[in-house]
C-alpha cells in the first residue's frame, strides 16, 4: 500500500485485498487466542503479556482491555520483530569489517561477564556494546523514514507547511548528514559517549522517532539487543565471505538486499 502509485479502496474484491484480509484474519485470530488462552494462569508466566493481562495501568486499579492488549502485542510483533532483526544482522556485519571494534567488545565483555550469560542487571556495565548497537542504528536506521502530519500551520526552513500535510522524516539521511557528524559514513561507536551525546543538537539522532509518537519498544529493543549481542559474540566470531555483495534495500525497514552471508567460527574458550 505504502509503495503503490495507484491507490483503491480496502473494501474492494482486488486479489490483493483478499490475501491483506486473509493475513489479518490469521494475525489477528493468534493474538486474541494467545489472550484468551493466558486468562487464569497468572502466576505460570513472568512475562510482557501477564504483566499486561494482570497488571494495573492506572490509580483507579483498571486493567487492560483485550482490543488494548491486541494493539500492544500487534506492535510488538510488526515493530518489533524485523527491525530488531536487521539491526543485529547490520551489527554483525559492521563487526565483521571493523575488527579494532570488534575487539574492544571482546575486551568489555571479558571484563563484565569473563564467560557468563549477560543479565538486565549487567546491562549498565556493558556501556560499549550499547554504544556499538547506537552506531548501528545511526548507519543503519530500521525505520529509515517516519511520517508525520502537520496539525497545524507551520513554516520550516522558508517553507510553508498547511496543517493536515504529511510531512517525510529520515532517520537515514539525518544520521548521515555531514552538517551534523563527523566522518558520517564511519562505523565509530565512540560517538555515542555521554559528552559527545550532550553536545549534539536532541534531533541529530533519531531512530525511534521522538516526542509523544515515540515508538514504545524503544528500551525493550535495545534490551534486546544488548543482550543478545553478549551473548553470542562470546560464543561465536563472524567473517564476511568477501564474493557476497551486501546490499541496502529501503522498504518498509532498511535491510539487507541479498541478506548477509558469513562464515561463522566457534570461539575458544
């Protein structure tokens, strides 16, 4: 819908509006089964779905609706999935192909968890695979470009802007742009320490939007990430094979074209 010239309404018998409202029905069925099959076993699970399901959300002692519980885990599982998905893929890479990097990781991660599986509560001494994970995002945005409407009259640059535009923000270009970094095609984790952050202008840097519309996986993503990084680069080293062309292609995310082929070596203890 999003890359179509031509624009027809959701409720015509098109062969595409049948497959769209078939994939719909099958999501949304899983979500709701996924729901109603957790009500009643509040103390077996320890998880983002009970704590939704059986947490308050207000002082009123309210809970969830089951249409709010499906929106959040309908985020969880379109935002959250892929985008995470192509960033540990691009880290990888970015590894790969910058191995003075990859052995200041090694090196933080001998010093924080010498071996261990990484916990949340590790997460705040593994500063550098944070900041590894932010320049990756910084090159390789997930979400390369946001929408926006205008609610109101506005001028930008010399620009008028009427309210009800849509206006196009790319993470991708911004973080790209030599007007506010330095050697911007350059994978340098270092950019990202608290005294250099400080200094940027707050919208230099953007790949989970921000404001209100701020995407509400943020933290969970970046968790996510952080952790699953330590985990396997203490496991496992990743050589790029050098015959694969690797390749940005700019959808809905901005993956990798032809994926990424990589020789995988299992590390000594």
């Amino acid at each position: 819908r999003m890359t179509s010239l031509v624009s027809f309404s959701e409720y015509l018998p098109t062969s595409f509006n049948r497959r769209y409202k078939k994939a719909y029905e099958i999501l949304e069925r899983f979500v709701y089964d996924l729901i109603s099959e957790r009500k009643g076993k509040e103390s077996q699970y320890h998880d983002l779905l009970s704590t939704m399901l059986f947490g308050e959300v207000s002082a009123k002692d309210e809970k969830m609706s089951d249409k709010q519980i499906r929106d959040e885990i309908m985020t969880f599982i379109l935002a959250g999935h892929e985008t995470t998905a192509n960033t540990l893929s691009w880290a990888w890479y970015l590894l790969a192909v910058n191995p003075e990097v990859k052995k200041k990781l090694d090196n933080e991660l001998k010093i924080v968890l010498n071996g261990k599986k990484p916990t949340y509560q590790d997460l705040k001494e593994l500063k550098y695979t944070a900041m590894i994970i932010q320049e990756v995002m910084r090159l390789y945005p997930p979400i390369w470009i946001i929408e926006r409407d205008a609610l109101q009259d506005d001028e930008i640059g010399g620009y008028f802007i009427p309210a009800g535009a849509m206006m196009m923000l790319s993470p991708y270009v911004t973080h790209h742009s030599p007007l506010l970094w330095e050697k911007p095609e350059e994978f340098i984790p270092e950019r990202f320490l608290p005294e250099l952050i400080a200094k940027r202008a707050k919208f230099a840097y953007f790949p989970f939007g921000g404001g209100s519309r701020q995407c509400i996986g943020n933290h969970f993503a970046m968790m996510e990430a952080q952790l699953l990084i330590a985990i396997i680069a203490q496991k496992f080293d990743f050589e790029l094979d050098k015959n694969h062309l690797v390749e940005k292609e700019s959808v809905i995310t901005l993956r990798p074209k032809y994926g990424i082929k990589m020789k995988i070596h299992k590390r000594l203890k």
